[in-house]
C-alpha cells in the first residue's frame, strides 16, 4: 500500500511542478484548472489524459467563501 502512496503523491508533485511552470511562463500568480490541465496532457499518456480532461470545467465555491472560476 505504501508503494501506491508514493506512487499517486509523485505523479500528484510532477503536475503540480509542471502546472506552476505553466503559470510562471504565462506570467500568472496563481495555478488555474487551465494550467492543471495542461500539465496532465503533457505528463499522462494520451489515453489516460483524454479521460481527466473530459471532466466538466465551471466556477465552483470554496470552502472559504472565495470563486474558482476555470477560464
């Protein structure tokens, strides 16, 4: 169980490397679905990135009260 743990939590660290660059590189301070996106199509085969893109994008609210709108 512990090798699928660190398995998840290294694939979870590469995107979210990858999707920060993507918002440096755009000259943006915060990570937006559109970069997260992104990166999973440029990290995951493209059968498995064809899956997680095809979720359905919109505003959602936060726990805290703040909108997450994905462009």
């Amino acid at each position: 169980m512990s090798i699928m743990n660190s398995f998840v939590n290294d694939i979870f660290e590469r995107i979210a490397a990858e999707a920060s660059d993507l918002a440096r590189y755009n000259k943006r301070s915060t990570i937006t679905i559109r970069e997260i996106q992104t990166a999973v199509r440029l990290f995951l085969p493209r059968e498995l990135a064809k899956h997680v893109s095809a979720w359905p994008v919109s505003s959602k609210a936060l726990p805290n009260g703040l909108i997450w709108k994905s462009f």
